[in-house]
C-alpha cells in the first residue's frame, strides 16, 4: 500500500504542466462532470473520494481516499491546489476554518456555505436581507418549547406546515409534508431530543417551482443562465425545462437578481442554485440555496454556450466567466433514475436502443450501480427550432424513462426489429455483437 506522502508525490509528478489544480471535495456524479470541464481545460480535477468505486473517482487521474469529515484527509486533497471546492454541502464548517486559516483558497468560503448547510440560518439570512421565503420557526433547543412553538405555528398556518432537517438533507430526504395537527406532532415526538435538529414552514401554495443558477467569481462578476422550472417527484428533481415555460421577463429577471444579488451579499464564490417556488398568485419564494454545481444546471451541458461546470470551474479559478445563453428557445433534462427492479436489458443495450431510435438525445451517464429512484444518469435534448417544449419535454421524459426502464412510455416495440434495419443488433458484424 502507499503511504499518503508517496500518493501525493506521485500525483506532483503527473503534472509537469503549468495548468492549476483545483480539488473539489465530494466523488459523485458532479465532481465527475465538472472532471469533463477541466479536461477540456486541461487540467485534471482533484478528487477527495470516499471511496475508488465513486463516478469521480473512476475518471480522475488525480484521487485521493478518505472521508469529507476527516481534516488530514482534506488538508492532503488541498495539497498544492489552487482551490477547494465541493460537489456536497456536508465538509464541517470547523474544518472549512481551519484550512482557510492555513491559507487554502476555500471556494466558495465557509462564510458562505454556512448558509447552504444549514436552513435556519439560511432562512433567517435571507429574511434580513428582506428575500421573500415562506414563513418559518425554529423548533431547536428545548424539547417542550419547540413543540409549544410547533403548535403555535400550525395553528397560525392551519397545519399546512413543512417539517425539515436543519441540517443534512438532501432529495427530499429530511423533509416532511404534512396535512393535520397529529401528523406534525408525531414527526417531531420521532425526532425530539434526537440528533435531528427541526425546523417548520409554512406549506406553499405552490403552482410550480422553479431554479435560478448564476454563477460569481471572486472579481465580483456575476453571471445568470435562464431561470428553469424544475419538475420534483418523490421529492427529488426528475425534469427540468430551459427556459420556464410561461415565466414573465420580469419574474425571470427577478430571480436571476435575487440569485446574484444573494451570492454578491454572502460572497459566495463558484455556481449557485437558488431554488424557488412560484406561488398560485405568481409570487416567488425563495426555497432552497445549492452553492456547488445543481441537477437543475445539468441541461447547460448541451443546452447552453456554457455549462455549470466549466463556469463553476471559471469561477473558482477567478477566470473571466462563460456566456450563459441557450442554445435554443426549449431544452429539457431529464433525469435517468434507478427502476423498481433494474431492466434484464444492460444500461450498453439500452443506450444502444436509444441511440437508434433518438440520435438527438445527449446522454450522461454517472457510472453507479442501478438502485430504485438512484440518480444514474440524465438525457438532454436541445430543441431543434419551432420544436415545442411539450415535445422536447416528452422525447427528454421518454429517453429517460427507457433508460431506467428498458420500457418506451408509447409502446413502441423492444424486440429490436423496429429499431431500423441498419440499426438493429441482428444488422451488427459478428465481431461487433460478439464484444457485446
Ligand atoms: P431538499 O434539501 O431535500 O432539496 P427542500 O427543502 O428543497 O429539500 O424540499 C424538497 C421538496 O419538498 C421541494 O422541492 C418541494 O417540492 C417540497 N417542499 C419543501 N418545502 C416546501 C414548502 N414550504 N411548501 C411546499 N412544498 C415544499
């Protein structure tokens, strides 16, 4: 085995270029794409992996192993790096600290992402900065007080309330939607006086919801990519759609100033999403803040002149940032989530099926195992001009849901025949169907 003193040589000795090293904390599916950007950049993403198998750390040249919470891990990923940044919220703030009081360009800086780690001290930054949010209490401290605090509130609210973590929730994990009095209480009596700190809000009347990503460097330059409407099922993103269909200028433009104006008063260095909701009346609330690259950026991958990860990358490396603009008046993500029961079809057949039958469709796959509800890929499909978006929408949902599935949402037969003559697997040479 090799000592961390000789994996770090090792790593010195693959960049005789003059190229600068970011290290970005986190191996999942977003460190792995914004490794993509910085190869077109040529440089090589550091990657502090939980483990070799992570979708990060099966690209990176650059990988060092060990935990997020554990400081000499961290402080031998910043090694030499010209920033550390993040492709998850939960680094402790404590260690954040002590590697910018050891000189690590932390981006964006602890400052900053206290306030995507914890939504109380989101909730009440945001309120002083006078930023609409839905109404809130925290429930912390004090068993008895906090459920006092509880009933106070969802009696004002007539128990449309939402319970959430304060802290480490992601995907709708931590989140608790609740309809009566007895239901809130029982999801707080589950928590009280355990680890989970709470917080309640008040349950938006919602008509959609919607993301506004930007992006700031630490010259102060702000950059905004059309605000998109994201599409949650159980709780976690499954669609979204560039632009929002129907969204005013205005409330677009209001977003995107929020967002940028959000991130200038934090400092926050790097991309941002703020999540919204857009209220029955067509107001907007500002719901959630991600300061790291966003499932609701990913369509900028194929759908914008730049894509979240090469700015994010721009950003933390204070270059000058991308040009934000779409490429087209529709482009739809769709996210490739893990069945019920993974498909006998392999994900290769599929995406061979696929590719016969959409040769439109920009596939991004993460290099994780199928598991249900998993995010273990997503499909782009860039509009072509005078495609409608209820079509772009249809053919992202479509791919997608084969994907996962093995199964087209139309019914269109998976025997292969259908494919087309020349695409079809029984039109494949022998050598090819043999390396299948
Ligand atoms: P996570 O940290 O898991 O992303 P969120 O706070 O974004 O948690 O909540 C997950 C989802 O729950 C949201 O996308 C939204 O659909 C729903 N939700 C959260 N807060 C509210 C609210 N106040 N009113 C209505 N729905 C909400």
């Amino acid at each position: 085995m090799t000592s961390r003193s000789d994996a770090a040589a090792g790593r010195a000795a693959r960049r005789p270029g003059s190229m600068p090293t970011v290290t970005m904390i986190g191996g999942g599916q977003l460190a792995r794409m914004t490794h993509q950007s910085a190869v077109a950049l040529g440089e090589c993403l550091r990657v502090l992996a939980a483990s070799p198998d992570d979708p990060a750390a099966q690209v990176s040249a650059d990988v060092v192993v060990g935990s997020h919470t554990d400081i000499d891990a961290l402080r031998e990923a910043a090694e030499g790096a010209v920033a550390l940044t993040f492709d998850h919220e939960g680094v402790p703030l404590e260690h954040l600290r002590a590697l910018e009081g050891e000189g690590v360009q932390v981006r964006p800086p602890s400052t900053a992402l206290q306030f995507a780690q914890d939504k109380m001290a989101m909730r009440r930054r945001l309120s002083e900065l006078g930023l609409p949010v839905p109404a809130f209490v925290d429930l912390a401290g004090d068993v008895a007080t906090g459920r006092e605090a509880l009933i106070a509130f969802g009696e004002d609210h007539d128990w449309q309330v939402v319970l959430k973590a304060v802290r480490g929730g992601y995907d709708g994990r931590g989140v608790w939607i609740v309809e009566r009095r007895d239901e809130a209480l029982a999801v707080f009596d589950a928590q009280a006086g355990g680890d989970i700190v709470l917080m309640a809000e008040q349950k938006v009347p919602m008509a959609r919801e919607l993301s506004a990503m930007i992006a700031r460097s630490p010259y102060g330059q702000g950059a905004a990519w059309p605000v998109v409407e994201t599409v949650q099922r159980k709780g976690q993103c499954a669609v979204a759609i560039a632009p929002a269909p129907g969204l005013s200028e205005e409330s677009a433009a209001r977003a995107q100033q929020m967002a940028l104006t959000l991130a200038d008063s934090l400092g926050v260095v790097g991309v941002m999403a703020m999540e919204l909701f857009e209220t029955v009346d067509g107001d907007l609330l500002v719901n959630e803040l991600a300061m790291r690259p966003h499932n609701s950026g990913h369509w900028t991958m194929d759908g914008a002149v730049t894509s979240q990860f090469e700015q994010h990358l721009r950003a933390v490396l204070d270059y000058p940032l991308g040009d934000t603009a779409a490429r087209s008046e529709a482009v739809v993500m769709a996210n490739i989530l893990g069945a019920e029961e993974a498909p006998a079809m392999s994900m290769d057949e599929r995406l061979h099926h696929l590719f016969a039958r959409m040769p439109e469709a920009k596939v991004h796959l993460y290099g994780k195992g199928e598991r249900p509800d998993r995010k273990i890929g997503h499909v782009n499909i860039v509009g072509v001009p005078g495609a409608s978006v209820d079509d772009v929408r249809e053919r992202a949902e479509r791919a997608a849901h084969w994907m996962s599935n093995a199964q087209w949402t139309d019914g269109y037969p998976t025997d292969g025949h259908e494919t087309g003559e020349s695409l079809g697997d029984e039109n494949l040479g022998d050598e090819k169907r043999r390396a299948r």
